[in-house]
C-alpha cells in the first residue's frame, strides 16, 4: 500500500479500522554522538500503522509527527498513560472461541477487531485467502445481533427509568396524601377548639 495512502487524511472517523500504536525507541542523536565520540541514544517517540487486511501488512513506521497525534488521539492518550493501545472493537475470540489459529491469522494480516473483519473490501479478503469470506459474513452477523441487543437494552433502560419515575410519582402522591390527612386532622382539632 503506498505510504500516501497511509497517511492522507480521510473524513473524521475513517480511521477507526486502522491499528495506530505509539511507542518510544531509542535512536542515536547523531549530533550528540559526533560530540561525544561515542554513539548516544535518545528516546524518541514513534508511530506505527497498519491497515487491515494486508497480507505484506505494508507497515508506516517512522517517527510520530504532531499530524499523526492528531488524527490518533485515543491512541497517543494511551501511550502517555503507559496503557496499552489495543483496537477498540469486540476481540476476535468472540466469533472464533474454538479455533485461536484463525484468530492468528487474522492479526497477522492486521485484523485485530470484529469490527474490522466486518469491514474488509474484497482486496484485503483475497489477501487473506481461503474462508475469508465467510469470516467476514460471520462478522457482520455478530455485529447486526449486537446491534440488537443494544436496542433491547435501550429499551430496558427506559423502562426502568419509566418505573423510577413512577415510584417516585407514587412517593409524592403518599407524601402529600399524608400532609393532606395531617392537615384534615388539624383542621378538624382547631374546629374541636372553636367550638369548645
């Protein structure tokens, strides 16, 4: 993959299936070195990025730029926690419990997520070869039952705010029934006392 391809700057979001990890390596600060007379090493922070689906995983590997914090802020957050940068996404295992070698496989062609598998454009599936397809289909699938199960627990979720609200309607109602009768019973003793 050409290494512009790698580094334009599609719409807001587009790199969402791309694997951006920085990390830090040691490199030797030439000038220093020159100075010195002896190699020195400076920590120098890197970026490395691949797209899903390539078989030569056609790497982009350099030093990171302030362009590439930008479009990988998760990421670059990440790095300065000391977390680790993994692929947001539901892990491959999900689809493929029993058969971890797919699931190998499928990173060593730079599918980490499901969500990328569901994803691939028929080049990275001929790259990836035999059952590609099938994956891909399997992906998608996963995804759609997911999404509705969001919509069933949306729908939970309401339905227990609608019952707290309701709960708390009832607590008012209780609340001011009970000053009613407070107040009746006063209304009644001072009634008592007039009389009297």
């Amino acid at each position: 993959m050409p290494l512009d391809a790698m580094m334009s700057y599609a719409v807001p979001g587009a790199d969402e299936k791309v694997f951006a990890e920085f990390y830090s390596r040691a490199t030797i600060d030439q000038a220093k070195s020159k100075e010195a007379g002896y190699p020195v090493f400076v920590d120098v922070v890197h970026i490395k990025i691949l797209q899903p689906g390539d078989a030569r995983l056609s790497e982009y590997n350099q030093p990171a730029r302030p362009q590439d914090i930008e479009r990988f802020p998760r990421q670059w957050a990440a790095f300065q926690r000391q977390e680790k940068q993994d692929m947001e996404g539901a892990p491959l295992s999900l689809l493929f419990p029993t058969n971890p070698a797919i699931v190998e496989n499928l990173k060593r062609f730079g599918v980490f997520v499901v969500e990328q598998l569901a994803t691939l454009n028929d080049t990275a599936l001929q790259e990836i070869g035999l059952g590609a397809r099938t994956f891909k289909q399997k992906a998608q699938e996963y995804l759609a039952q997911a999404d509705k199960g969001k919509s069933y627990h949306n729908l939970a979720d309401r339905l227990e705010k609608l019952e707290l609200a309701g709960m708390e309607k009832d607590d008012k109602i209780k609340a001011l029934e009970a000053a009613l009768a407070v107040a009746t019973e006063e209304a009644k003793a001072n009634k008592r006392k007039e009389k009297a």
